[in-house]
C-alpha cells in the first residue's frame, strides 16, 4: 500500500492524492487551486507518472471524488479524461452540483469552449452515483462511503484491503454545517490508517467562532440598517447556496435576498430547502427599492450597491480536529490539505495529542510529491 500526494499536501488547492492498494491504482479527488495573484494551479500528475507505480493515467482503475467543491473536483474533467481506463465514483447528490461546477468553468473560460464543454459531457456520463453505507467490491479491496458533513453529497471513503481499513475523510464537519448535519461517527470502527483533510491541523490557536463569514454578515446587515443595499459577489456555486443558507439565518426582518440564475438552478435542483419568501431571482428592472441584498457571480455595476466579495471556509477547529482523531484513534494519520502555523506560537495537532495518554496515532504530515508506504 503506497500512498503519494500530487496536489493539496501542505497547503489548500489542487487535492489529488494517489493510493495504490496492491495492484489497484486509485486517485483521491482531482481538484485545482487558485493562488494569491488569481492564476489557477493544478496537481503534478507528471510527478505521477514518473513515478515507480504507473507511467500513464491509463493505468487508473478508480477515482472517487469526496465533494463538489473546486479544489477537490476543478480538476476531474482532465484527470478522467486522460484515465481512460477509471469510472468515477461520488454521490448523487456531488454529481449534480459537480455539473454546475464545471459547466460555470467552462462559460467563464472562452478559450477551447466547444472542445472544454464536450470533455466535460463525456466525463460527467461516466460518473457512478454511490449511497452511503453501501460498500462496493472493487478487484482487490472494497470501499465505503459515509456521510461527511461539509456540503451536501460530501462523503468519507473507508477502504477495506487484506486486514486493513484506510479512511479517507475529504473536508468533513463535526457540528452541523449551514446545510448538512455533522460526519459520520466511527467509534469502535478500529480504523489502521487516517489520510484526513486537516486545513487546521496547525492552527491550535484557531477556534470557530472567529471564523470572518460571521463578521461579513453582520456588516451586510449594518448596511442594510443603514439604508443601503448590499451586492455579494461569491464565485462559487456552492458556495453561494451555503452563504444564503446562512444570510437567512440571520435574517430577522424579512429583508429580500436575490440570487442569480444559476443559484436558482443549483437550489431548485438539489431541492435544498432555503428557498424562503424573500428568496427571488435577480433581474436588475424588477429589483425592489428597498434596502436589499443580491448573491450573484459576477460583480453588479449599479452605483447603489455596497459591493462585497465573499469567499469563506466552514472548516473543523483546532478542538475539533483533536477531537475527531483521538476518537478515530488510529494507528497513522496521514494529514493533507493543511495550512501553515499563523504564527509562532500556534503548534499543532501532533503535540496537542501526544499529551492525550491513550492516544496511540502516529501523525505525517505529508506534502506535496511524497510518497509514503502505508
Ligand atoms: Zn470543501
Ligand atoms: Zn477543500
């Protein structure tokens, strides 16, 4: 068993990590990233095929892909292109906002489009719609998918090869999420091996409640209360829908939210249930005069918006990581998708537990282009 990162080890971006079960070859995730300047970033694949497992994507039998969100899918249409070989595994529920995620890359990309869009269609007909809690038998080991919190569809993957359980965790949540209700509880699952995403598994002194989204809502209303209307730019779909999920919660005195077409779509879909009263579709001659609130993916040029750009993540805590792996207890955690120390004083998740007595893990934290024997 060997497991190798090709994007996303220590830093966020570009998931994509390769397991090779025995003569099984896998890909965890195909996603892409963004840097500071904006330019996207992709995995090494090449780093892959020049390795000693595989020197072609032909060679791949499965990828799974654990939600929708573009750094863990961006990438898929490439990767299962080139895999000719793989079908690709998530749930439904991924697979429909994986749609809209990629369709909206393409639309934004005017480059290749026809070609870009076509790649696209042949790759989402190959995907497998998988249940949680069902478990697949795959040519040498099995797989089981659990519900992982985060977003919607999103799924943990356990893996059963010879006598051992590996546990991929994808992004997960442990309270519930604005959409979803918390991960699966795998006590007294005797999990061997962890490849877990641990965005703050370096930030001991991170807690939730100061997560930005909060204070970003609550000045959207001051301005409200103000007497000015508020235009939220999200660039994600997905994330559109959980920022009005989490608009409504705090929306105590009915005040209009428009969202674009694509946002209806995604909502109307998946049949998420926000669509309140005071959800309408934007339509920049019917919009009302009153103080209100856009969600849109493309900035609004009027001059009486407020204009805000919102990007945000609903990742564990530091405590709740903590948590989540004293209660796996198993023997290696292997940790990607993991950001840097804030600062100096912050340690990380391997110290806080070593002072945990029947904490027996191991912790790697593994980046990009290494390979591990598991
Ligand atoms: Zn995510
Ligand atoms: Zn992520």
């Amino acid at each position: 068993m060997n497991l190798m990162v090709l994007g996303g080890g220590q830093n966020v971006g570009a998931s994509c990590y390769f397991l090779k079960l025995g003569k099984s070859n896998i890909l965890l995730d195909a996603g892409i990233g963004i840097d500071k300047e904006g330019l996207v970033f992709t995995p090494n694949l090449h780093a892959l095929k020049t390795s000693p497992f595989i020197n072609s994507l032909s060679q791949i039998d499965e990828i799974f892909i654990s939600h929708a969100h573009l750094d863990h899918v961006g990438y898929l249409t490439h990767v299962a292109t080139e895999s000719t070989q793989a079908n690709t595994y998530m749930t439904a529920v991924t697979k429909a906002l994986t749609k809209y995620q990629l369709y909206d890359r393409v639309y934004s990309n005017a480059n290749a489009r026809e070609l870009e869009r076509l790649a696209t269609k042949s790759v989402l007909d190959r995907i497998i719609s998988v249940t949680y809690a069902k478990t697949i038998k795959f040519r040498n080991y099995s797989a089981t998918f659990f519900p992982a919190g985060h977003i919607p569809g999103a799924m943990m993957i356990l893996f059963e090869y010879r006598n051992s359980k590996i546990l991929y965790t994808g992004d997960y949540s442990i309270a519930n999420s604005p959409l979803t209700s918390g991960c699966f509880d795998f006590s007294g699952f005797k999990i061997d091996t962890m490849i877990m995403c641990g965005l703050h598994s370096k930030h001991s002194s991170y807690a939730k409640n100061q997560n930005g989204i909060y204070k970003t809502i609550e000045k959207i209303y001051k301005q409200i209360f103000l007497g000015r209307s508020v235009s939220c730019q999200v660039n994600q779909l997905t994330k559109g829908v959980e920022f009005l999920k989490l608009l409504n919660d705090f929306n105590q005195q009915d005040i209009l939210i428009y969202v674009d077409k694509n946002l209806l779509n995604v909502i109307e879909k998946l049949e998420i249930p926000i669509l309140h009263e005071n959800v309408r579709l934007y339509n920049s001659a019917t919009v009302s005069d009153a103080p209100h609130i856009c969600i849109t993916s493309k900035k609004v040029t009027k001059s009486k918006y407020y204009n805000m750009n919102i990007d945000f993540s609903l990742h564990v805590d530091f405590s709740e990581i903590k948590n989540f792996v004293t209660k796996i207890n198993a023997r290696h955690v292997y940790i990607v998708h993991c950001e840097k120390p804030f600062s100096l004083n912050d340690h990380d998740i391997e110290q806080a537990v070593m002072r945990e007595s029947d904490c027996r893990s191991q912790f790697i934290f593994i980046d990009n282009q290494e390979i591990y024997r598991l």
